[in-house]
C-alpha cells in the first residue's frame, strides 16, 4: 500500500512557505509518495490540523517560519508548537517531520527555507521506512 503524508504549510510568512513546501513535495514526489498540503494562517495552527487528520495519513509534515521579534511571543509559540507535535508524533506512533523555521531574522530563514522542507519530508520518509 502506497504511503500518504500530509503536509500542513503556515502561510504568515508566504514566501517561506512556498519554499519550504516546494521543496518537501520535491522530495516525496521523488520517493513516490502521495501527499497533500493544507494552508494554515500561522504555526500555532498546524498541531490541530495534524490532530484532526492524524487517523488519514501515514506521516505529516509541519512548515512554517516564526521570526524572533520584540517580543517573547516567539519564545511562546516556538516551544508550544514544538511540543505539541512532538506529544502528536509520540502518542499516536506517526512520524512529523518538523520543517519550521525560528530564525532571529528574515536574512537567517530565507537561507533555512531552501534546505528545512525537504530535510523534514526526508526525516519522514525514514521513519515511516523503519
């Protein structure tokens, strides 16, 4: 039976997004594995996403970008998100492949866009290999 994985992609930061989800498509289009994207207004929106679809599909893939502001609100969501998926992940024996970037600038997460979508769609792909 053919794997399915579900990418859920924040879409606050768009251009990111777009580069984090090409290059995870890229990559299990590669692998021959069906996948689908649903768009979500910011991370803190993905772990709900990946938990109502959690019976559908294989694996799951998170994407997004928090840059660090003025604020500890970066600090908040970051580790919420973060742990939120890693407690989804664990719980129900799915892999998520965590492809969201915390960089302290948008300097830093227009170089991590480029590699973090196609590295969490490979830590999903070994997983679900194992």
């Amino acid at each position: 039976m053919r794997k399915k994985v579900l990418i859920v992609s924040a879409t606050y930061y768009k251009d990111y997004s777009k580069q984090l989800e090409m290059w995870a498509v890229r990559y299990l289009d590669n692998e021959r594995i069906k996948n689908k994207i649903i768009q979500v207004p910011g991370v803190f929106e993905i772990p709900v996403v990946i938990s109502k679809n959690i019976k559908k599909y294989d694996g799951f893939i998170a994407l997004g970008c928090v840059i660090k502001g003025e604020t500890p609100h970066f600090d908040f969501i970051s580790q919420a998100t973060t742990n939120a998926i890693m407690k989804l992940s664990i719980n129900h024996k799915k892999p998520i492949g965590n492809g969201i970037i915390t960089s302290l600038n948008k300097e830093q997460a227009e170089k991590r866009s480029m590699k973090k979508g196609g590295e969490a769609a490979k830590a999903v792909i070994s997983v679900l290999s194992h």
